[in-house]
C-alpha cells in the first residue's frame, strides 16, 4: 500500500484547505456560507479521496 503521509499532493491540498479557511474568513456573510462552505466541503472530499487511494479506509 502506498504511504499517503509523504504524497506531495496530499501535503498541497492540506496546505489549500488551511488557506480556503483563511481566505474565507474574509468573506461577507452572504458568500461565507455558500460559496465558502462549498469551496471547505470539495477540498475535504479531495483530501479523503487522496487517503482512499493510499489503500486506507476511513
């Protein structure tokens, strides 16, 4: 099984996903829970697909 931890793109789409969460802060709260909140829920399936594919199950 391929180890995840060390993945480049599993490091980069954590490293998105903290910067959605900053970026979105700043948003007003019209787009905050909607286009925000989309953006957090998409990079977190992105990151669960990426620990799938490295043979673990959540």
């Amino acid at each position: 099984m391929a180890e995840y931890d060390g993945l480049t793109v599993c490091k980069t789409s954590y490293d998105l996903l903290l910067e959605i969460f900053r970026f979105t802060k700043e948003f007003n709260q019209e787009f905050k829970y909607t286009v925000g909140e989309s953006l957090k829920k998409e990079t977190l399936e992105l990151i669960i697909l990426i620990y799938r594919a490295g043979g673990r199950d959540l």
